[in-house]
C-alpha cells in the first residue's frame, strides 16, 4: 500500500469527521430561538453553572468565529457538555459507561452472524439453485427484511414468556454481577442469550446476500476455469481461488458494519433493555437531553468514519492489487 | 518416435490406457450449448488426431468452435453446455463417458491449458509461484516445499527471473504473465498442452518470444500441441499440420506445408487470402462476404454454401462429405466429389 | 410530419415497450408475489374502513386489557383495550403513507440534484457529490433520531401543516433528508453517460436550453432507474418509519404498525406472552418491506442496465 493511497484516505476521514463536528455544532445553534432554549434548559443545572457554560461556550458572543472555536476547542479537549438528564454528569462519562454493553452484545453479534451468514452465503453461491440455496436465501431475505425488535419481540414471546428459558430483559439479576465466579458470568450468558440471538439474525441476511451474489460473480471469472482445468476438487477451488476474492467485499462490509457497532442494535437493545448506548439513545431522546445525544451522534458518526479508513486499509492489505 | 516419447514420461500412462492406441483421437465430436431457442450446435461433428510431439493447429474465424473443441477434450464447459455425442479417446481411453470426478485424473496431468489473457486466468490474490505449485501439491501429491521448488523451476525454464518469484499477477508484465501461464501449464508434465490464443494480447516482439518458448519447450519435453489462433503465420512457424474450422464443422484439414501452399476449401483460400502477407506482394486483402451461419438453426447443406462464390446446388441440400487425399489433406466441400 | 403524428406515434412505441416489459415482469415469480402482497396492503391502505370500523375505532378501547384473540376480537386487544386487527388495518394507511411521501421526497431531492450534478459537471457535481458522500457515510439513522425531535420542538408537536400532524411530517422529512443522497449518485452516473449521447449532443447544437434538454430527453431516459429505485427506496423508508415510531417518535394518535409496537414494547406485552399484539403489526412490516424487496430486485433486473449483463 502506497503512502499517497494511505494520506488520501487519511485525509478523507480527517475532512469528514471536521464536517461532522460542524454539523453537530450547527444543527443545535442554528434553531429559531434562543441557542439555550434547547442547549441549556435543564432543570437540574443551578443558575451558576449555566452562567458558567454560557461563558465557556460563548453563547453571548457571535455564532461564528467565536463560538465555533471555542466549540471544536471543548470538543477536542472531550468536553461534550453536561447531560440534562442524569444529573448534571458530564456528557463523555455518561456515555463512557454504555459503550462496554453495547461492545459486547454487537461485537459478539457481527462475529456470529459474519462466519454464519458467509459460510451459507458462500455455499448457496457456489451451488447456485441448490437446496441450501433455495433454502437459505429465502431465509436471509425474510431476515434481511426485519427490523431488531420484530425479530426480538417473538423471541421473548417463545424462549422467555412461554418456555421460560431465558429472562426477558436487563443484563443482569439482582445482585448476579456479584455473585462469584462462575455463577456471574452464567447469569450474564442467559441474559446475553437473547438479544444476541437477535442481532446476530438481523445481521446474517445481509452477511450471506451479499456473500452469495459476491460468489456468484466470482464464479464467472476466468481463474475459476484455470483452478477447474487443474483437476482440483471442488472444495478446493471453492477454499483456495473463489473464497478469498469473494471476501474481499465482504472485508468492508464487515468494517463498516463494525463502525456502526457502537450505534447499532439500538432497537435491539431497547427490546431487551440491554444497558447500551441504544437504550441511553432512546432515554435522551425521551428526556430531551440534547448533549447527550449530540455526544451520541458524534461517537458513532466518528466510528463509522473510522470503520471505513479502517476497511480501506484492510482492503488494501488484502488485495496485492491495491498493495503497490 | 512414439515410443521414445512415452519413455520419457515421468509416470507411468493411465491403468486403462493402450500403449500402442494413438495419443489423441476425437471422432465424430458434438458440444452443444442450451439457449432459450433451442440448442447452439457449436461444436457438431468434429473428428481429428494429435500424435506425440506433434503441433496442430486450430483455426478459423471467431465463434467457430475451435476453442469449444478444445476445451470439449476435458470437458471445461460452461454450465449450459453438453457434449451430445461423438468420443475423446487418449491414449485409447474414450473421456466422454467419465464423471467429472474421473475427468479431474486427467485435467492437467495429461491435457493442460495455456489460456489467453494470462491477466484474468491468474487468480489476483494469489502468488503466481503458488498457482504454479498448486498442482503439483494437489495433484501429485508432493509436498508444498518440493512444490514450490518445482515451481521455481519451471518459471526458471521459461525465463522468469528468480528475484520475481514472490510476484503477483499484477505485478508482471503481459509477457512475463504469459511465461507464468506456460510455466504453470507445465507443471505436471503433460502429454498435451492446449494454447488457447496464447499471443494474442501481447505485442509482436513478445508475441515471437512466447512462441520461440513454446516450439523449444515441446522440442524439449517431447509435448504435443494444441495451438488455437486466428493468426496463420503463427500456426505456419509453429504447427505440424493445421485443422481449419468453420461453423462448428471441419472445413479443411491436412500438413501445414500442403494447405497453406494449396488451400483446396473455398474458405481455406478466403481465409488464407484475408490474411496480410508481408512477404508476398502488395495485394488487396480479400474479405468474405456474409457472416457466419446461425449455429441454432445451421443451413441443411455446407454450412459455407451461402457465402461460397463456389456453390452449387447440391451445396445447400447436402452436407459435404469429407475426402482425403494423398498428400494427407481432408476437406469437407462438394467441388472434390466423393472420391479423390 | 405534423407534431400531432409524431406524438401519437411515441406513445404507441411507449405502449408496445410498457406492455412488452409487463409480460417479462409477469414471467418473474418473485416479482409477481411481491405484487400480490403489496396490492393487498395498498387495498388495506386504501380504505381501511372496507374491513374495519373509521379510525377513532382503532384509539378507542373496546374490550378489557389484553383480552386473547377470539371471535370478536380476531387478533385480541392491547393494554388499553383497544382491538389489534383494527389498528393494524389503520396502520397499514399510515405506514403505507409516511413511506410514499418519504420515498417521494427522497425521490425528488436525489433526481433533482442527481441530474444538476451530472448534467452540469464541474464544480457544481464536485462539490454536490461531496455533499452526497457525506451523507453517504453519516449513520443516517441516530441522525434522524437527533433531527426528528428537534424539528418537532422546532414546528411544535400539534402543529398540521397541511392537514398532516406534524410529528409524521418531521418523519417523513427527516427520511428524506437522510436518504437522498444514495438515489443522486445512481441518477447522476447515468445522467454523465447520457449526455455524451449524439441525441443531446444533437439537441444542444440546435440550441435547446439546459432546463429543457434535462426534462426532455435526460429524465425520460432515467426512467427506468428511479423506478427501479423508487420501489427500493420505499422498502427502507417504512423500515425507517417503523423503526423511528417503535423508538416513540411517531404519533400517539396515528397508529402506524411501528407506533403499535411501541405499545406494546411498552406494556411489556412481549413479556406477558401476548404474541397477538405483537404478531399482527410485525408480520405486516415483514411482509411490506419483503414485497417491495422482491419487486425492487426483480425491477432492477428488468431496468437497470448495468444489472442486465448476467450469465
């Protein structure tokens, strides 16, 4: 991978993320009324400390320059404001607290439904038609056509209301994150059981689409016919010349995908009231609590960025083609 | 000279092969292709023989069958394709019958391929002395270092340096990657290699390189060669005798010495007229009028007869039998009767 | 040739071509299903009152909290009492709805500056196609849920404009918004390679304005692709809908399928085992956005030309 291939992507993401702090800078300061109206209308701040936010971003000043400096300034110091809603906290720890959760639950959910739904996507490509194609495509579309929470709710309906085997929603029973070893992380696998079933399904429709139809084309190239004269077996043809460029789409997809982890499964999260950045999204909505989800919007839209440098550089590790 | 070749194999022939049945013996060969409308009849009826060490050439216009004839003798046809008839003997030994699983022992241990375009017939992520290697690991069992030696060996022979063995397709040129194609077709020691257009991408310069490579690597190896082109000076330097195809059919067949200096089809003399000849003096370049033939419904007769200044009435009522002459030249065209 | 003859004459090729490509849809049988099914809950949209009572029926309690399906109540009732079969018959209107004139606005922002873009070059398509970029990689969705509230407290949340209320406005806005940006970048790639064709070339020679140029001969021949598209995009626009009512951003008083979902999430009647408030809604979603997916692709096989080149 050349330098310049590595700085132009470098300097891609660095002008997307400026745009997106713009952005989130603009969207709530460029509202009819008064900027505090919806910046500080916060009960639970004294008169003090609005005086003293309202100096410190400058609110009594001109939009821009002096606001906006004095925004990327906080912005880049990780000061994101203080949260309506819990209490005057600030923004950053209030959401530092969720991201574990959310990690585990969709980091876990990408890598199940990645292998899974490649493996089907990669076989009902490779025997196009076939049963498992038939079969399995059907699947993936249905899946890929439902939201979390219709995929979650049914679950709780069967596995949790009806057959009891799992809890309905949290992270955790009462006082079971304190119970010893091993007995914590058992109570945490029965109530991870659920919602990770539900993200994993949402995400293997896609995986296994595009997985499929990526085979497909691979199936058509000419170093698939120079493997097939060789006499190798199928299996080989299919691990070692259609499998690895197949992937190569795939790679970025997953990434990306991995970008919007911290956004996520917000529905799913919300269902099973999975203690995440989802269910802190749908709070902050609730309570109006706009730094917070400001905050919110600039974490993920920042890993989304990152996810895609990121798929960018695998890629280009990847393909000795882009290597150079 | 057979038999001096066969000796020089590194394992033994086939259980089921005849030693003393001739190397390549297809007759009466019919590889059709399924369409909406019916059946493509590509290849329909196509009978030939390949000796040891000899080099045949394989010509005709684009869409004629000659690569589909090639590629029908191990069988690497599209999904909607089927060989409807007729046999492919080696060594005695008819591969029409055989499943694909029974076809994979003689892919590339005996029939390889030099495909064209060396570019999208070499895998891009994988590194070329491995694709090399491949075979022998997979095929003859070694193991992957006297894999890789053996392909380090061959790009050797073909004149690759030693410093681009850990290259990329990519990363070689067109002619090197051509090098890289014949290196790998080599790998298992063939009886025969098919050259599928091997040139035809490459400029003139490396075009005569490849072809220098490939006329001293069957002197060496003792290969036989299948060498399909449309270039007629490439198949008069390099071929023994030269198959020209026409709809599907066998239009003309015979040493390249005899049709080339006396074309007696009317499309073997359009061609060979259609072709520049630098040597020859300035002469218009003839062109045949009319295109070819719709293969799904091909004319009752010679399926040249609508373009033949040459026909007759008999043309488009009766297929041509094919007459052999003396000389060792068999043409399929009703001018030459049904006896010689 | 009078004008009158030749207009007359287009429409009889653009009938023969309309009736020639319904009969290579009709051979699709996964596009002839997702017609099938989306007539049904067009016809639902429609006039819900065919099959249920008027939509005060449908926020009204008329049976005891929870109450299992049975023969009165063909799908049960919800926490408040309300019956399940009548809110999802309504709901199929407002969903059906918020995802016509989502997919109408996106339609139009990413035609109109799709075609600008391409059209125009330069410096104008750079800095829109940046623009679009942009969005492209933005998660849309946490910026729709930022914007949706915002807007709402912006209009203020029992405004009407137009006789629609304003939280389904801002939802239809905020999809708009959100997804424009995909439908450019198709409509301008195909706008760049038509106009190198000779007929614009032709036409420009002539002197034929630009405006005119583009709505002539330039959006006729985009036909094909923003149907094609349009078909795609409202499958993701009733997803985003649904999506944003379940989160509580829809209307309280407009049972669309997610707002019944949120009920029910919020009753916990996941917990409480009763499947028939959830199933109803749910499977209507799954089966909208299943139909417009499988005539979506089917469309996108017939029309769009890159996709055509198939083995």
């Amino acid at each position: 991978m050349s330098a310049r291939y590595l700085g132009q992507r470098l300097l891609q993401a660095i002008v997307t993320i400026a745009a997106i702090v713009l952005l989130n800078f603009l969207l709530f300061r460029l509202m009819p009324g008064s900027p505090e109206r919806i910046l500080l209308r916060n009960p639970n701040l004294s008169q003090q400390v609005v005086e003293a936010t309202r100096a410190r971003w400058g609110l009594d000043k001109p939009l821009i320059p002096d606001q906006l400096v004095s925004y990327i300034g906080s912005t880049l110091e990780g000061d994101l404001g203080y949260s309506f809603k819990f209490r005057g906290q600030p923004v950053t720890s209030v959401i530092a607290d969720r991201v574990g959760p959310t990690l585990l639950l969709v980091g876990l959910g990408e890598l199940i439904s990645a292998i899974v739904g490649i493996a089907i996507g990669a076989y009902a490509g490779w025997r196009r038609g076939g049963l498992v194609d038939r079969v399995g495509s059907g699947v993936s579309l249905v899946l890929y056509s439902m939201p979390y929470f219709v995929i979650g709710m049914p679950l709780i309906v069967i596995f949790a209301a009806g057959l009891g085997w799992f809890p309905t929603s949290g992270m955790t029973s009462v006082g079971g994150g304190d119970r010893p070893f091993p007995d914590n992380i058992i109570d945490l696998a029965r109530h991870l059981a659920l919602p990770l079933a539900t993200v994993s399904l949402g995400l293997i429709g896609q995986y296994s689409i595009l997985m499929r139809s990526s085979i497909i084309e691979t199936r058509s190239e000419d170093y698939i016919t120079t493997a097939r004269a060789k006499g190798l077996r199928d299996g080989r043809v299919l691990r070692a010349h259609a499998f690895p460029n197949a992937m190569l789409p795939m790679v970025t997809l997953i990434a990306i995908n991995l970008g919007y982890v911290i956004g996520g499964a917000i529905t799913a999260e919300i269902v099973f009231s999975w203690p995440g950045l989802g269910t802190l999204t749908v709070t902050a909505l609730q309570a109006r609590d706009y730094p917070v989800l400001q905050g919110i919007f600039l974490l993920v839209a920042v890993s989304v960025v990152v996810a895609n440098l990121a798929a960018d550089i695998i890629y280009g590790m990847l393909d000795p083609r882009v290597r150079r | 000279m057979t038999a001096e070749i066969r000796g020089r194999r590194q394992w033994p022939l086939p259980k089921q092969a005849d030693p003393s049945a001739p190397l390549l013996k297809v007759e009466n060969l019919q590889t059709h292709f399924q369409l909406g409308r019916g059946w493509v009849k590509a290849v329909d009826g196509v009978s030939f023989g390949l000796d040891d060490g000899e080099a045949l050439g394989l010509v005709g216009e684009s869409g004629c069958g000659k690569t589909t004839t090639a590629l029908s003798l191990v069988r690497l046809l599209p999904s909607n394709g089927k060989i409807r008839g007729g046999s492919v003997e080696l060594f005695g030994i008819d591969l029409v019958p055989k499943t694909d699983r029974q076809l994979d022992r003689y892919r590339w241990r005996e029939i390889s391929i030099v495909f064209q375009g060396a570019m999208n017939a070499l895998n891009p992520v994988v590194q070329v002395r491995r694709q090399i290697a491949e075979p022998v690991q997979y095929r003859l069992n070694q193991s992957e270092s006297a894999s890789l030696k053996r392909a380090d060996e061959l790009l050797d022979m073909v004149g690759i340096p030693s410093r681009r063995l850990g290259a990329y397709p990519h990363e070689l040129s067109g002619g090197m990657r051509q090098r890289a194609m014949i290196a790998m077709a080599l790998a298992c020691d063939p009886a025969i290699v098919i050259g599928d257009e091997p040139t035809t991408a490459l400029d003139a310069m490396v075009q005569a390189q490849i072809l220098v490579l490939l006329e001293q690597l069957r002197r060496d190896l003792g290969l036989s060669l299948i060498l399909i082109t449309h270039d007629l000076s490439v198949v008069a330097e390099t071929c023994d005798r030269v198959l020209v195809m026409y709809a599907g059919r066998v239009a003309e067949e015979g040493p390249v010495s005899r049709v080339f200096t006396e074309p007696r089809h009317p499309y073997t003399r359009k061609l060979l007229g259609a072709f520049p000849n630098i040597r020859s003096d300035r002469r218009t370049l003839e062109t045949i009028p009319g295109e070819p033939p719709d293969l799904v419904n091909p004319p009752a007769g010679c399926r040249f007869a609508p373009r033949c200044a040459q026909a007759m009435p008999v043309c488009s009522g009766t297929p041509p039998p094919e007459v052999s002459f003396d000389d060792g030249v068999r043409v399929a065209c009703h001018l030459f009767g049904t006896t010689a | 040739m009078s004008a009158a003859r030749a207009s007359g004459s287009r429409w009889r090729l653009r009938a023969a071509q309309l009736r020639a490509f319904a009969v290579r849809y009709a051979g699709r049988a996964d596009g002839m299903i997702g017609l099938v099914v989306l007539v049904f809950f067009g016809i639902l949209a429609l006039a819900p009152e065919l099959f249920v009572g008027p939509l005060e029926t449908a926020t009204r309690a008329s049976a005891h909290a929870f109450d299992a399906p049975s023969a009165q109540h063909l799908f049960g009732a919800d926490d408040l009492g309300r019956d399940i079969l009548n809110r999802t018959v309504h709901g199929a209107r407002i969903s059906m709805t918020i995802g016509l004139m989502a997919t109408v606005i996106t339609l139009v922002f990413g035609v109109v500056l799709g075609l600008v873009a391409g059209y125009s070059g330069g410096m104008v398509d750079n800095l829109l196609m940046r623009v679009a970029d942009f969005f492209l990689v933005l998660p849309t969705f946490v910026l729709a849920l930022i914007l949706a509230p915002v807007l709402i407290e912006v209009v203020g949340a029992d405004a009407e404009v137009m006789g629609i209320r304003a939280t389904l406005l801002v939802i239809i806005v905020v999809i708009g918004i959100t997804s424009w940006a995909a439908t450019a970048r198709i409509i301008r790639s195909q706008t760049l390679s038509l106009k190198e064709r000779m007929f614009v070339d032709r036409a420009r020679v002539v002197g034929v304005g630009p405006g005119r140029i583009i709505l002539r001969h330039i959006l006729p021949n985009v036909m094909n692709l923003i149907v094609a598209n349009a078909v795609l995009t409202f499958a993701s626009a009733v997803l985003t809908e649904t999506t944003l009512s379940f989160i509580g951003l829809g209307d309280p008083f407009q049972p669309s399928w997610g707002q019944i979902l949120n009920g029910a999430q919020d009753s916990g009647a996941a917990g409480l085992g009763a499947w028939w408030v959830i199933a109803p809604p749910a499977v209507s979603v799954v089966l909208v956005i299943l139909a417009f997916t499988l005539m979506g692709n089917a469309l996108d096989d017939l029309l769009n030309p890159k996709s055509r080149v198939r083995r």
